[in-house]
C-alpha cells in the first residue's frame, strides 16, 4: 500500500543536485505470534526462487526466524543448539551466502552453519589474529558480517583494549581472514587525522561502519565524521567528501552527555539496484540541549555510487529502530519499532519500504 501524504512520513531538505529523487513508501506488515519478534538486531536479507526472504536471529529463543517479505509472512522458526557439535553460542552477526553456507559469529568464533542450524566449520579467531587482549577481530551493530566471495574473506572491525586512545590513531582498523588459506592480514584503514589531532578523544563515537560492500568495492565510515569512503580491491581508498565532525570531548566525566549531544553518523548502506549508498544519522540536538538517547533524531543522507551527496530527509520522531534497516531489490526496508512509537505493535513485524527514483538511473 503506497502512502499518498508522503512529506507527513519524511521532510526533505533542498536538494544538493538539480535532479529529484523521486519517493514513495509501501508499508509491509507481518503478523507474527508469540514465537517471533517485532524487531531483530542481527538479520540478513536474501532472495531464493525470486522470492524476497529475510533471515533473523532471534536472542530470546534461539533461533532462526525466517520470513517472506513479499508474501508478508512467517515461513520457519529453526531452533539452534547451544550445546554439542552443532552448538552455537550467542550470535552477534549473520551472513546469509546459500543454504548450506549461513556465516555467524559470535564473540571469539566465526561459524558456517546450514540453514537448519548444522555446523560445519568453527573457527577461533582469538588464535587465528593472535589475540592476546589488544587487537580483538569484531562484528557488532555498526560493522556488519560479510563473506567476500570473490577473495574468500571476512573483514573484523579491530577493538583495540588496554590501548590508550593516542596510539589507536595509528593502528589498523580491518582485519581480514582467508578462509580458504586461514591466513589473516589488515587493510590500510586507520583513524582520520581528525581523530588523531585531538588524540582519539571522540568519546563512544568510535566505531567504523560497514555494511556491505557495493560494485566490488568496500563502502564505509567512521562514526564521528560525515564522510564516507570507499575501498577497491587494489587498496585505492576513494572519499566523498561532507566535512563534519562531532565536537571533541574534553571532560572523560561528560562521556554520555557528549555521545547524546553530538551526531552519530551511522553504517553506510549500499543499495546496487538503484546505484545509491543510505547513510542513516543519529542527529545531535539543533540548540545543544542534552536529551535522553532515546530522543534523539534520525535523518537520511542519500550518496549516488560515486559518494556524492544528493539528497538528505529528516525522519519521523520516534518511528524506526535504530540500526534495523537493509536494501533490497524492492526498496530500503525500515523497521516500525522504535521503543517509544505509539504505534507499535506486538503481534506484526512492519517495515517502511522507502523507493527512491531518480530518472537517470
């Protein structure tokens, strides 16, 4: 169902070039009973029979839940083990690559596990990265889990501990693992010279964001700056330039009044049937005044594929759960399940489907 009052659900700002995007929005609804959730923090979206699925993994129950985005159904609920051969610890990130190829991982273990929750390979990453309680290969809200085919890899978000924030500033941020040779290196990612010039003192802002890679090249950003960048095969890094950063800290004692006040600038998301990047922003308060995180606004910054700056919405207040969105062949899907939406509800799993158009694509 398309929604006609589209500028009640997203306020454009003017645009940065002189041709449109068209929008429209769909909203999908999945009624779900007790079993499912209404909003999932790790999930990937894949098709099959040209079928539009979503795969979910559920905490409370341990399990795969999984869903048809065009049928606007429940299909399967899949318990995993949490014990034994095919045990599975808490999952942190999921990529789902075929039926037989689902890659998990959870803090310290990278898994590769059937649909139907049977492990075939472990693998530790403490010991294949040498972790010894620096360098820690992660997957988290802000850097999503992806298998590269192409260079059969997975790329880890480096969490450095026991390191002061100055010497962050000059040590790799992406590590890679080979699965086929389980040999591991780092790509030539650091912190920006921002970062580094005010001796890493950005507060909770830290994270690199990533979520999927786009034409072959590895699409990212930092948490604390606008820009976003992209990363081809041969080490090229390319930016698109915005220019924005968050204030720095200056009291260790202000850590969470500092993250509320300033913008988080979240993963970017590739979006390769329309030759677009989404960067979702977590805005600070336009006068300053210190809010609750739950308060704070969202905004969408749209990039065509050569990261320039086309277009930026302000969202709805209190409407979409943070970090749960992805692209599909069908739009830029955005969870309905904000804790403090008056419209929530507990038996559907709904989704915004935002389409963006713009003639020359």
């Amino acid at each position: 169902m398309l929604f006609v009052l589209i500028s009640l659900v997203f306020s454009c700002s003017i645009p940065t070039n002189k041709e449109h995007l068209a929008l429209d929005i769909e909203k999908i609804q999945i009624p779900i009973d007790e079993n499912f959730l209404n909003t999932y923090q790790v999930w990937d979206s894949y098709y099959e029979n040209k079928e539009s699925k979503l795969l979910a993994y559920n905490a409370t129950r341990h399990s795969f839940d999984l869903f048809s985005l065009d049928k606007q159904s429940t299909l399967n609920q899949i318990p995993l083990e949490r014990e034994g051969p095919d045990g599975i610890d808490k999952v942190d990130g999921l990529d789902f690559h075929n039926e037989d190829s689902v890659f998990l991982y959870s803090r310290g273990k990278l898994y590769i596990s059937s649909l139907n929750g049977k492990i075939s390979k472990v693998h530790s990453l403490y010991e294949l990265f040498n972790f010894d309680g620096g360098g820690e290969p992660s997957i988290n809200f802000y850097f999503k889990l992806r298998y590269n085919p192409v260079s059969k890899s997975v790329a880890f978000f480096i969490v450095y501990h026991n390191t002061d924030q100055k010497s962050k500033g000059n040590l790799p941020l992406i590590g890679l693992l080979n699965l086929e040779t389980l040999e591991t290196n780092y790509l030539p990612i650091y912190h920006t010279d921002f970062f580094k010039e005010n001796y890493g003192n950005v507060g909770f802002v830290t994270y690199l964001g990533f979520n999927n890679f786009f034409e072959g090249n590895m699409i990212f950003n930092y948490q604390y700056q606008s820009n976003i960048y992209s990363l081809n095969t041969k080490g090229k890094l390319k930016e698109g330039k915005e220019v924005k950063h968050i204030l720095p800290l200056i009291n260790l004692d202000n850590i969470d009044s500092h993250a509320i006040n300033n913008t988080h600038y979240l993963s970017p998301i590739p979006d390769p049937w329309r030759k677009l990047i989404y960067r979702f922003n977590w805005e600070a308060p336009i006068k300053g005044k210190e809010i609750l995180f739950l308060k704070k606004k969202t905004s969408l910054t749209v990039f065509d594929s050569k990261l320039k700056k086309l277009q930026h919405y302000s969202l709805p207040d209190y409407t979409y759960q943070i970090n749960n969105w992805f692209a599909t062949k069908k739009g830029l899907f955005l969870n309905l399940a904000h804790p403090a939406n008056p419209a929530l509800k507990e038996n559907t799993l709904e989704f915004h489907v935002v389409k963006l158009r713009n003639d020359k694509f």
